[in-house]
C-alpha cells in the first residue's frame, strides 16, 4: 500500500503527468458544465413527472441516464452524452467481419483504424439525431401522452424550426462530448469517453446519497446496511471478474535471418472472462425498452382490445415494483427475461469480438502456436472451445449484477409486503452497470499512469 501511494506522489512530482492530470480535470469539469444546460423548449415539470420513480419510464431510462453521466435529468444538450458513438461504434465492430471492405480495413494496421473510426464519427451523425428523436417521443406525459417538448415533430401543426433547433443542439451535443473526450485521450490521462461516462455517474452520488436519509430512520438504517454490504460485494466480485484471464501457453519458433537469430520464447494468450464489458447490459436494456415504447404508442388506440394488449404489455415491462402476488410474478418474470436477454447478448458479442481479433491467423502469421495443437484450423477451434467455457462465468456475472436490483426488491417484498418501500432507489446509487464503467475506468487510468511512470525510469506502484 505504501508503494502505492508513493507511486502516486511520484506521478504529481513530475511536470508532464501533472501537466495531463490538470488537463484531464479541466475538460470533466467543462463537461459538467455544460450537462447542465438545458435543451430549449423542455418541460421540467412534466420531465420530474415521467422520470419520477412511480413512471413506468424510470427503469426504461436509465442505461441512457448512466451513459449521458446524467444529463438525461434534466435533458440538457449533453442528454445522449456519448451513447451514440458507442452505438456507431458498436454497429461497426459487428460489421467488420460481414464486410469484406471493413475486414481488410480492419487488417491494414493503425491506417485502417484510422479510417474505420472516421467512419464511425461519420455514423454518428445520424445516429444522434435519430437517437433524440427517439429520447423526446419516449419521454411522454403518462397520463395524456404529450411530449416534453411541445410542438416537436414533423407533422403539418409542429413547429419545425423548434424541431430542427431541438435536433442540431442535441446532436451538437454529443459531438462536442465525443470531442471532449478525445482531447482526454491525446492530451490528458486515460480514455477520454470512459472518464467522461465515468465522471457523470461519480457526480451523481452525493445528491443520490441523500435518498438514504430522506426515509424513517428504521427504512434508513436498513437502506444504508444494503447499499454499502451490496456495494462493498459488488466491487469485490467486478473487479475479480473484470480482471479474470486464461491464459494460454504460446510458444513462437526461433527464425533465422543471415546471420541473426530472432524470436523464440514462451508467452500466453490471455483471454478475458468479460470481454464483453457492459455491452450486453445496454443490449439488453435497450431490448426491453422496445416493448413499452410500443406499447405506450398501442395503448392510446381507440380499440378496447388493442389498448388492453398496450396497457398489459406496458405495466409488464414497465411497473418493476409492486407487492402483491400478481405485482411480485411480473417482477419475476421481468427480471428472468432480462437476466436471459443479457446472458444471450454477452455470448454473441464475445463471439463477434474474438471474431475480429483473429487470433489464430494472427499467431500464425507471427510464428507462434499453442502447445499441442496444429496451427490453423485445429487453434481457431481450441480457441473458440476456450471462449465459450469462460464466457459462461462472464454471462453469468453480468446477468447477476443486471438483476441484482430486481432479486433484493423481490425479497423485501416477500418479507416485509407491506412496507411499500422501493429499495432500488438505495441499491441504484452506483449500479451494476455503472460499477463496470467505474472499476474499468479506474484500473485502466492507473495502469497508465503507471505506464508512464515506468517510461520514465521510476518503480511501477500497481502489483
């Protein structure tokens, strides 16, 4: 520990690390600065209302409130923050290898990088605007399903200039926070959009520690017990999980080269449990949303049935507290599909990622095998065999920090169904997803340091 420290004493003593901390700080701080402006033309009454707890709108929103830091509160011009480029992002890398042009791209060194990532800021574009199109019609008022922003559409009674206004600060936005956060990246410490998602969630802590200390004092007591036993587990099993490797022995030939020997040695392939991250968690939030979206739009229809159908499907996916018998089965039910859906999603995306990697053909190409097992074909195949063991253990731990929340709910309720309390509000401090986004952040910041710590002749701190 006193290494540790030391190390981080040493990082403030030199010029250029303190030079890029300073830096970094500047930037979240304008960051923040600017997640408070608002978007012209909201509602903020009637945006408490839809985001209040009782809305059937509180849970579907929430991925998009985490990954804007925020901003979603008070539906500023950082609402969508930098989601849509990890939407672009993501698009792409599924793509990558169902198109021949991405893959050579993707094969062709830092040039290729360079140009898949102009494509992804490009995609961005509309991306945003579709993605605050969709934000604005999802915000309705519960009870006569008006928008927050009245006026804002396309149809012949709107106002169109409000409309485009609304859409080019939005999508200004979260260029201005993509840009904010390469600046991080080039002239600051650490990944700049993870610090930017990881700065948001941080500052949303004190004001949602005071919900511990709004309730009785037994409903308070209870709520600071839960949060900090499920925080201090949650972070334990994170980080345990988030760092977990298998590693596979490789072992490259020695290659001669006129006079000179090269290569030769034993390394490993370290393969991640979770090489997901928090992808899945967003996949599958986003999934669920769908339905309620829909159902919002079916419920309003002059057809009794059809507004039966929308109003069951909407409490369904909607409403995730309640404590009677019927209330605690949807809950069930609700969360089992989400905890399914996020154990799917961890699978195909790994599967997508190891895809790209190429790992076999790489090691090939480099002269290196895995100890008894034939290059080619036969490596890809022992690789893949390894990857679908361990990501069970990933899958499974994403699932159960997704539905953490949901299972302590459901018990409470079992025990106490008269209390009435929502315990989310305590467990959802910091949740699940939001403590992946922050170990990662945290542990990739110090490894840097670290790294440039040791470019610079001085001891490493991490062990």
């Amino acid at each position: 520990m006193s290494e540790f420290f030391g190390g981080l004493r040493e990082v403030f003593r030199l010029p250029d690390l303190r030079r890029r901390i300073l830096i970094t700080l500047v930037i979240l701080v304008i960051y923040r600065l600017a997640a408070n402006i608002p978007v012209p033309g909201v509602d903020h009454d009637l945006l408490a209302e839809v985001l209040s707890p009782e809305s059937d709108f509180s849970g579907a929103i929430g991925i998009f409130d985490l990954l804007s830091g925020g901003a979603v509160s008070n539906f500023s011009v950082l609402a969508m923050g930098p989601y849509p480029y990890v939407t672009a992002s993501i698009i792409l890398t599924i793509l990558t290898p169902l198109v021949p042009a991405l893959e050579e791209l993707s094969k062709e060194g830092q040039a290729g990088r360079d140009k898949i990532n102009f494509y992804t800021a490009l995609l961005t574009v509309p991306m945003a605007a579709f993605n605050a199109i969709t934000q604005i019609n999802f915000l309705r008022n519960p009870r006569t399903g008006g928008l927050i922003i009245s006026g804002f559409g396309f149809a012949a009674d709107d106002n169109i200039l409000l409309t485009v206004t609304v859409l080019a600060v939005m999508t200004a936005g979260t260029m201005f926070a993509i840009w904010l956060g390469e600046l991080i990246t080039r002239d600051g410490i650490g990944n700049g959009l993870s610090l930017i998602i990881f700065a948001g969630i941080v500052a949303r802590v004190p004001s949602s520690l005071q919900n511990l200390y709004s309730a009785e004092s037994a409903d308070m007591i209870r709520n600071i017990i839960l949060f900090v036993v499920l925080t201090v587990v949650t972070i334990f099993v994170v980080v345990v999980v988030q760092e977990g490797q298998r590693r596979i022995p490789v072992k490259y030939g020695k290659r001669v080269r006129g006079m000179k020997m090269y290569g030769g040695g034993t390394t490993h392939l370290p393969l991640r449990v979770n090489t997901a991250g928090m992808i899945p968690l967003i996949f599958a939030q986003v999934f669920l949303t769908f339905p309620t979206l829909v159902a919002k739009f079916v419920g309003q229809s002059q057809v009794v049935w059809l507004a039966n159908v929308g109003t069951s499907v909407s409490n369904f996916f909607g409403q995730q507290g309640g404590t009677t018998s019927t209330e605690i089965g949807g809950q069930i039910a609700y969360w089992a599909i989400y905890f399914v859906l996020v154990v799917a999603f961890t699978y195909i995306y790994t599967e997508v990622m190891i895809r790209n990697q190429n790992l076999a053909e790489n090691l090939q190409r480099n002269g290196g095998f895995i100890l008894g097992i034939r290059p080619g074909k036969n490596t890809e195949d022992f690789i893949n065999k390894v990857v679908q063991r361990i990501t069970l253990v990933g899958a499974l731990f994403l699932g159960g920090i997704a539905v953490l929340p949901g299972v302590v709910q459901i018990v409470v309720n079992l025990i106490q169904p008269t209390s009435g309390v929502d315990v989310r509000n305590a467990l959802l401090i910091i949740s699940g997803g939001g403590m992946i986004i922050i170990v990662g952040v945290v542990i990739d910041t110090m490894r840097q340091l670290e790294a440039q710590l040791v470019m610079r002749n001085r001891e490493s701190f991490i062990r």
